[in-house]
C-alpha cells in the first residue's frame, strides 16, 4: 500500500515520521514538506502543490495530510470525483492530537486508516460516517472486504439508509466468510435488501447485487 504524506512545519515533519512507523510495514509511506525542513526520509514538496496531486491522485492508496483539514480540503477539492475511485485522504493535526477520515473511509479504507494511525501515534480517531457512528456495517466497506463488487451505488445508499433504520436481510448462494455484521440478516422479507449471487437474481424491491 503506497501513502503520501503532506506536511509544511517542523513540527509536522516529527509527526509524519511518527505515522510513517506506525504504518510500516503494510504501508510504504513518502513525506514530502518545504525544502527547510528536509530531514533523513523527507522528500522536498514540490512549490506546485496542485500538480503534484494531479499526479499521485491515481497512484496513491491514501493521502495524509499533517495539517489544518482546511489545507487538506482546498487542496483534494480539484481532483474529488468518486468514492469507488478517489483514494482515502486522512488529516493529521501538526501535534498529533486527532486523526481524521476525511474522503473514502469505507471503500478507500480511511476510516481504517486514521484508526490505525491513531492507535500508532496515541491519537483520537475522528470518524463521522453514519453507519459507524451508529454502530452499524457499512455495506460497502464490508463488500470490499468479503471480495465482492457492488452493483449499484445508488442501491448501496439505499442499503445504508436503511440499516440505520433496522435490520436489512440478505440472501446468498455464494459463501460470505466470517459471521454477518450487526444489521444484516437471512431473510426473503422485506423492502431493501442484499443478494449475494453469482447470476442476476434481485429478490427484493429493491435489491443491492453483491457480486463475486
């Protein structure tokens, strides 16, 4: 996994190393800052820090940024397009009190991501999807991880509306590892629901495809 991490002060500088270890080895981590505060590991931040994201926007995994989450915001806003694309941009306060999913947490992994590394750095994660602050799955987010491909974004939207209401039943006929989330459950009845099939076969009114 490839995470670039952006930084503009000495003091950012020392948290990024910090993060940079806390995510190896799974991560391999490059930290570009302003040329007077190169240090061992730290690359030299090009002035055009525009074009620099155009060109790492389709290479990285995630993009940290060790700064205020506006600079974070007017820096992604160009290049933001969609979730099942854009990749998970994390921010990280220059002291290294809060770590903040800000773009693609579930399919992108930044809500993993910033509780990863706030475990690392002894952080506070901030996440502010609804279905975890609920303590519900997010489907998409589950999907990626059983190995399946949502057919339907807008019919995942739907299922994620509906979870933070009730339990959302599933049918499959392909094996789903592990136990089902809270939230989902076995079952033909019901408005929204989820099916795990190999061929089309949409079960319920509105039924959100979750393919092998």
């Amino acid at each position: 996994m490839k995470a670039y991490l952006f930084t503009y002060t000495r003091q950012g500088v020392h948290t990024s190393l910090r993060i940079k270890d806390c995510l190896a080895p799974n991560w391999h981590c490059n930290i570009l800052a302003p040329e007077r505060f190169l240090a061992e590991g730290v690359e030299p931040l090009n002035a055009n820090l525009e074009k620099t994201l155009e060109a790492l926007w389709q290479q990285a995994d995630a993009l940290i940024f060790i700064a205020a989450a506006g600079v974070a915001v007017r820096a992604i806003a160009p290049f933001v397009k969609d979730k099942t694309a854009d990749p998970a941009v994390i921010c990280v306060d220059v002291t290294g009190q809060f770590a903040i999913s800000l773009l693609s947490g579930h399919i992108g992994g930044g809500n993993r991501l910033a509780r990863q590394i706030a475990q690392g750095i002894d952080a506070l994660p901030v996440i502010t999807t609804a279905t975890d602050i609920s303590q519900r799955f997010a489907v998409d987010e589950w999907a990626q991880q059983q190995g399946f491909v949502i057919s339907c974004m807008k019919a995942a939207k739907e299922v994620s509306a509906a979870i933070l209401e009730g339990d959302v039943p599933m049918q499959s006929d392909a094996q789903v590892v592990g136990a089902l989330p809270p939230g989902l459950i076995l079952s033909d009845k019901g408005q929204v629901g989820i099916a795990f099939y190999v061929f089309t076969h949409e079960p319920y009114p509105r039924t959100l495809r979750l393919i092998p």
